[in-house]
C-alpha cells in the first residue's frame, strides 16, 4: 500500500520492524498508561498469530507521533460468520489528554482511516467491508458508519453490524450465536469464567481486573480461563470477549471497573451461602 496524505497528517501501514510502533499499537496508541501498557504483551502475542492470516493496522500520523488507527481483517478469522469479505475491528483515534495535548479527532482522520483500508480491501479481492457500530452516541457510531455508506444488516440489542458492497452480490456476514454458555453452577465456589480473545487491549485490560478482583475472594472464587484466539474455539462458543459470573454473563465493555465486580462477585458468593 502507498502511504497517503490527507491535510496535515499521514497514513501508512503499521511497520512490524518498530517496536516504538508495535509498542504504540498494541497499547491503543497510549503506551504512556500503566494500566494499558501492562496487558500490550497480550495483544501483540494476538497479532503475531493475526498477520499471517491476513489482519492488517493502517495509521495516521503527524510527524512521528500516531494519532489513529484502524484494524481490520479477512471474515473468516473474525468473529463473525461469513465468507470473501473483510472486518473492520475498530477506528481509534485517542483523545487530546491521552496524545499529550494533540488535537486529533474532527479534522477528518477516522474518515480518511476507513477510505484507506476499504481500497487496500477491493484490492484485494474483497467483496464488501463489514463494522459493528452502537446505536448511542459513543465509539465506534452506527450513524458514522451509515454517513459513508453502510447499511445495518444485523441488530443485537445496542449493536449493529453493518455493511458496504464492492461486488454486486456479496453476501453480508452475520453474527454467530453464543452456543458454549457456561453450564448452570450449583454448590462450590463461585465461578468466573473468562473468555478472552486477545485483540483488544481494553478487553485485556478488563480481563486482568477480573482476574485480580477474583483473586481477592480467595477460595469462595475459582476462575475458568478460556482463550478465544483460536478462531475454532471462537467460533464453538460464538464470543470473543466475555465474562461469566457462574453462568449469568457480565459485559465486559465498555471497560467494566474493578468496583462493580467486587459487587458482583460478592452477590454470588451471598447467592452460594444464604
């Protein structure tokens, strides 16, 4: 691919022979916060897997500093079924506190992120690019989506899958239906069971506060680790990310804080003993 230019910054494919851009990258591009920079180890270890399969990381810059970034990937690696088309995995640009006072986001950037990764995708040979997007007003927009011409093809509570043709018919992906629930629990301690993809550094992070929080009820808690970074194993349990107290889900996201599942956790550990 050819670098880019769009107004006062550039785009260009992450270079794998940089371990500030590695480093960067796998920390969402804020490896300056502890807590983000402890779990990148996780992420790159995914990626080390991904590339070979075709997933590929565009940034943009500003002179050397990186102010976004979009992930994408072939659909048969991600976690959505569906066949010859590619996934975006997300569009991040950091905020102004978090890029040490640089003013990235509304000057264009995600626009431009999105424009680059759809033409390396018909490129390719893909025959349409799908995104998950919320209904709300946060990251990741269903309506930002819409506005450069995807349509929603899937709803699932907040969540929308949406999708752009290249070819006249294309099919689009779908979402896999969740098929590996953990099993109802009875008497024992409580379980936490967390399945970890490992692609998210967000995800990772909330998974090794659950982890730590877990720890911190000693034996009234056991955790059941499973790594979904084997898209066979993704594809049997129909989740990437995901905890499960006993087997009540917990939505990890967005990143659920150490204090409500010490309340969680604590109500089961009542549930078990009253």
């Amino acid at each position: 691919m050819q670098q880019g230019n769009t107004g006062t910054f550039s785009i260009r494919p992450l270079d794998d022979s940089s371990q500030d851009e590695l480093h960067s990258f796998c920390a969402c591009l804020c490896p300056g916060e502890a807590e983000l920079a402890s779990v990148s180890p996780v992420k790159l270890a995914w990626y080390e897997k991904q590339r070979s399969h075709g997933f590929r990381v565009l940034l943009a810059f500003s002179g050397q500093t990186p102010l976004g970034m979009i992930q994408y990937g072939p659909v048969e690696s991600s976690w959505l079924e569906g066949k010859g088309c590619m996934v975006v995995y997300c569009i991040w640009i950091p905020p102004k506190k978090r890029l040490g006072g640089i003013q990235a986001r509304s000057r264009g950037i995600g626009t431009a992120l999105l424009a680059a990764a759809e033409e390396d995708a018909r490129r390719s040979g893909s025959g349409g690019m799908a995104a998950w997007g919320l209904a709300l007003p946060l990251w990741m927009r269903a309506a930002w989506f819409r506005k450069h011409g995807y349509r929603v093809v899937e709803r699932q509570g907040m969540m929308r899958l949406l999708y752009k043709t290249f070819e006249s018919g294309s099919i689009p992906p779908r979402w896999r239906s969740p098929a590996g629930q953990p099993a109802k629990h009875g008497s024992g301690p409580v379980r936490l069971t967390v399945l970890s993809n490992g692609w998210c550094p967000a995800m990772n992070m909330v998974m090794q506060r659950a982890r730590d929080v877990a720890s911190e009820f000693g034996n009234a808690v056991s955790v059941d680790e499973i790594s979904t970074a084997d898209p066979a194993v993704m594809i049997r349990l129909g989740e990437s990310d995901m905890l499960y107290i006993d087997d009540r889900p917990v939505s990890p996201a967005p990143p659920v804080s150490p204090a409500r599942l010490r309340r969680l956790l604590a109500r089961a550990i009542k549930r078990h003993t009253g």
